[in-house]
C-alpha cells in the first residue's frame, strides 16, 4: 500500500482529519487553498512554497482545525493518559 494512502487509512480518516493529505507535489485543486511561505525578509518563496519530495518528512499538507484534531486525540488517548499522571515513567491508569 502507498505510504499516502496508509497514512489516510491509519492516521487522517481515524482523526477526522477530512481536510488533510499526504503529497508531493501538491495537487493543483489543493494548491489555490495552501498558504504562501515566505522568507526571513517576509518575501514570498517563489513557487509558493518548498517542496520536500520524501511525503513522511515533510508531505502533510493540512489545516490548522485538522492539526488540532490530531493533538487532542493524542491528547486523549490512552498512552498519553498513563505517561501525564505519573510524570515520564510508564505507571497503572489515573
């Protein structure tokens, strides 16, 4: 399975990440929506942005909603519960 489409599968749809992706490059329909990066000078980098080919580096395109969505459910899973009530180490539910 494409690493995009397993990323989809394991990690976007069970988020309700709905308005993100994996990409390289960045589909046209996706790109008249995606934020301009720019420079230190504040001038716009030409072609928009920098792409990074390698889609588990640096291929999420997302929305700010979508990547909220993802820290709450880390949040709140289970692990995250274990490690936040005892400090570092790995200790029985809260």
């Amino acid at each position: 399975m494409p690493f995009e489409q397993a990323m989809l599968k394991l990690l976007l749809q069970p988020a309700g990440m709905t308005e993100s992706l994996f990409a390289a490059p960045l589909a046209p329909a996706f790109a008249a929506k995606a934020a301009r990066g720019h420079d230190a000078g504040g001038t716009m980098l030409a072609g928009g942005w920098r792409g990074i080919p390698e889609l588990a580096a640096g291929g999420l395109w997302s929305t700010p909603t979508d990547l909220a969505k993802l820290l709450i459910g880390i949040a709140q899973s289970p692990a995250e519960r274990r490690t936040r009530c005892c400090g570092l180490r790995p200790c029985s539910p809260c």
